[in-house]
C-alpha cells in the first residue's frame, strides 16, 4: 500500500500527460512521510467509451481512488486526500480553465484480515 | 457523483454498442431525478484477458458499479440500482437470448469525509 | 459472483501470461468448492501509465480484488484469499526473482441489498 487507481476518459490523452500525472500524484503521496517508496503503485487506466453530463466532446474527467491500510489518524487521511487531489488539480489547472473537467477522489480503508501481499521492490529500498 | 463504472469483456466489443450503453445507463441515472445532470460520469472500461466460467469463447459479462454520495434514502438507492439495472439489461436484451452473458450492478455510498471533488463542468449547468 | 479483477502494468504483457494467469485465478476459485463454474468472472485490465516506487522501467505490479457476496465464514474468506494469492504468486514466480514485482489482493464482500444480477450463464451448467 498505498494503492492509487486513476480512472479518466480518453479525450485527455492528447490534452493531459497522463503519465506525468502518476508521478506527480506518487510524488505527492510520498511527501507526506506516511509510505516507503517501495509501497507506492499509482496507476492509470483510460476509458474509450463514456458518458460524461450532456455528452459535450469536450467533456473529461479523472478519478482518483486511494486505498490505503489501516492505522493512520483521521488527521493523516485527510492530509494524504488533500495533498494528492490538490497536486493533481493543480497539474490539471489549464483544464479547468474551461467548463468541461470534473476532478474527483475517494479515499478508503482496507482491513488487513482482507488482505495479502507479496512486495519484492522493498529489497531495493529496505536496508535491514 | 455519482460515478458510473461499467467493465466488459473484449468479446463484446463488436456484439454490443458499448458507447450507447453508457449513454443509456446516464439516461435511466438522470431520469430517476436524484442528479444533476453536470455531476454524471459512466464509463466503460474492456479488459482484453478475462476467464469467465469454463472459458467458453462466446461467454461475456458486462460488470456495472455506481457509487453515490451519502444522503439518499433506501428507497432511492433501490430506485437506482433497479432503474440502471433494468436499462443495461433491455439494451444488452439479444445476448441474453444465447447462454453466454453475465450482467451484475453494485451500488455503494462513498462516505463525505473521505471524498474531494472539483467540477468544472456544473458551470454549464447551474444557474446560480 | 465472485467477481475477481485484476489490474496490471503494461510492462508485464510480454513478460507474464495474463490470459492464463486469469485461467489460473480461476482454477483456484474454483478448486475452493464455494462458487458455481457458471457464476466467476475472472478479468485483467492493463494500465499504461503508471509510476511505481521510484520509476524503475523493471517495476511491476499485479493487483488483485476479489468480491463476493454475503454468507461465507471467515474462514472461507481467509482460505479464498490465500488460495487465489498463492497460486498468483506461483505464476508469477519468475519475476519475484528480481526486486521488482509486487503482488496484492483484497478481498471483499458485497451486501446483497446493494446487488444486482442476471446471469445467462448459468443455463449450461445448472441442471435443474
């Protein structure tokens, strides 16, 4: 963990860099001090058919869902949701400048009884 | 919200119009009044690998998730859940008539404290 | 149900089999004796942008969400989780050789109330 899915529709391929935006929203996570680099998966997925509002071709949007285990305070939930939705609201400004982005986030809790890993990038970064 | 999130297998690609299947679904979502027409995002994501039952060529599914804000009562969500439902299930209607489709809906409320949004689009639509 | 999605880097489409792997996770559903051939939905979806630790072109990820719906013990669920986990990681064994693969799974009931279904599938293996 933390695991972080991008969702956005396929006309921002050509407007937005995509790939830029993963890492932005990595880096972003990262400085909050509440991962290892090794933990951190943001990933992004297009979607070639949709329908966003009144359909308008110009109409895009990009969801961002974190998940996160548990043990962090209500007050690092906040802070991490805050500080990814913002860094990616800022990368996507020039978008916003027209009526046709909607920018969203949902962060979420995963039990730990729920859950299984299996994690070989630590080694590169795990000195002990 | 609310987010609309279809997924479906590559082999549906050609037997069903997944563009227009988007545009129904925000139909039967916007008819139910709960939403504003600016705040409506379905997509549609295809996955090219999938093993669905006992691997039959012809076997497809098509996977529908909504999730909503908090506030609506049962009898909304149930309204919603049967409204998109019924909607996906008459358009997807001839493939049903083979042994070879699967179509399943969930419905989720996502909690306040944990969401961020920033919606461009509500500016062609609000009037104040 | 079950409903088993899983997410991977494109990096991966020429270094693992997702189409068996996606066999695979099946098999090991399925070997749990809880669900019917007719009902599972196994399915891969690649993502293309991504950032990953520290961005190296090596780093990998599969993710793995199983949903199923109400009514098994926690000791199902612990059994499903570990089955499906374990022989992902099988699979996937060569790449743990190096420092960079990770694996995920969570696993996570859906409450009927909020549930939806249609399955024409099942009409090739029920008998009655």
């Amino acid at each position: 963990m933390p695991h972080i899915t991008l969702e956005y529709s396929a006309n921002l391929e050509q407007r937005a860099d995509m790939k830029a935006l993963c890492m932005h929203v990595r880096d972003a996570a990262l400085a909050t001090g509440l991962f290892e680099t090794g933990a951190i998966r943001v990933r992004a997925f297009r979607c070639d058919h949709y329908a966003i509002a009144d359909d308008h071709p110009d109409d895009a949007f990009v969801h961002i869902d974190i998940r996160i285990g548990r043990g962090r305070t209500e007050e690092d939930k906040k802070m991490l949701g805050q500080a990814v939705f913002d860094r990616a609201a800022e990368e996507l400004a020039p978008l916003f400048e027209t009526p046709h982005l909607a920018l969203s986030l949902y962060l979420q809790e995963v039990p730990p009884e729920s859950s299984w890993k299996k994690n070989g990038i630590h080694r590169r970064f795990r000195k002990n």
